[in-house]
C-alpha cells in the first residue's frame, strides 16, 4: 500500500512536470501519511527529487488518517513542510479529531467535507465551520469547499469562509487550459 501511494505521487509530480507546470501555479497531491514511515523507491528517487526542485506541492492528507495514525500525520506534515510543501487537511469536519489536531498539523489549506455543504444549519457543521473560521483568522490558512454542485452551494461555501471550491458546478475535472503550460520539450 505505501508503495502503490509513493508510486501514485510519483506519477502526478511527472505529469506535472511533463506539462511545464508553471512555478506559480500549486499542485494538489493526496498522500497516504503512513506511506512516510516506508523510504520513496529507488526508481521513483529522481522524480520525487525533481518535485521538490521545480513544483510548488501542497500534499494532502485525509482527515481519516488523525483517527487512525496520528503520529505519522505529524511525520509527514513535517515532511512535507521541510521540502518547502505546504500541507492540507481534506474532508475537515468528518472526524472531531481533525479539529484538535489541527493546531498541530498547521495545514495551510483546510478542505471542508463535502458534507457540510448540504447541511449547513446543522449543529455539527455550525461548530465544524466556527472552529475553522478561527484557525483560519488566526493562521491566514485557506478555506476550500468540496462537493459544489449548484448555486446555492457556492453563496454557502462563501458564507462558510471558502475562497476556493471544487464542484461539478463550477466545471469537471480536465486538462489544464491552453496556454496555462508550455509544452513538454
């Protein structure tokens, strides 16, 4: 499992720097924290340290993994971190944990679980979403609203202090626009 998730980081840093991903723009890679314990693979070396040369890399981890392996959340925040990468927490408000761990973690982008958006008046999602607006005040963190499917969603993405969001309404998943990159030479 470490390996297939060393090889999956792998293959999106290539792809990006096959693209010519400019400096300027960050790159989101999901990693598996447990994976940090198990050294990177001898053949993915060159690519992992071309990464760390040329891309600008927020590693992203699942807030699943506070439940199930703290210390290695932390091992791998701080990996992260010495390569100059910033660190994300995704789907934010499924586990309470997430949230005391939080000020350990110091993510620099909190995703916000796809399910508070669809219930934003409820009391969990209303203690979720104060307790991230004040980590967020407090750090200058970035707020990232998952799952947005209609208008509604964006003005309560809004509401909730995300200035980024992923949804099918503001556009599928595809290749980066022309012009974004250079072609790979």
């Amino acid at each position: 499992e470490a390996e297939l998730d060393w090889v999956c980081r792998a293959n999106a840093y290539r792809a990006a720097l096959d693209a010519g991903l400019p400096p300027g723009i960050t790159l989101f890679v999901n990693m598996e924290p447990a994976a940090h314990r198990v050294p990177c693979p001898a053949d993915l070396r060159s690519t992992v340290a071309a990464a760390r040369r040329h891309l600008r890399v927020v590693t992203e981890m699942t807030e699943q993994t506070i439940a199930d392996d703290p210390p290695a959340l932390l091992a791998a925040a701080a990996a992260s971190r010495e390569c100059g990468w910033g660190v994300a927490i995704d789907d934010v408000g499924n586990d309470p944990a997430s949230l005391a761990l939080m000020p350990f973690v110091h993510p620099d982008v909190v995703k916000l679980d796809v399910r508070l958006l669809r219930r934003p008046s409820d009391r969990h999602t209303v203690q979720v979403v104060s307790a991230v607006l004040a980590y967020a005040e407090a750090t200058g963190a970035t707020i990232v609203a998952e799952g947005i499917e209609t208008p509604q969603q964006v003005a309560v993405a809004q509401s909730m202090g995300a200035v980024i969001g992923q949804g099918w309404h503001l556009g599928p998943a595809g290749r980066l626009p022309p012009g974004l990159v250079s072609p790979a030479t």
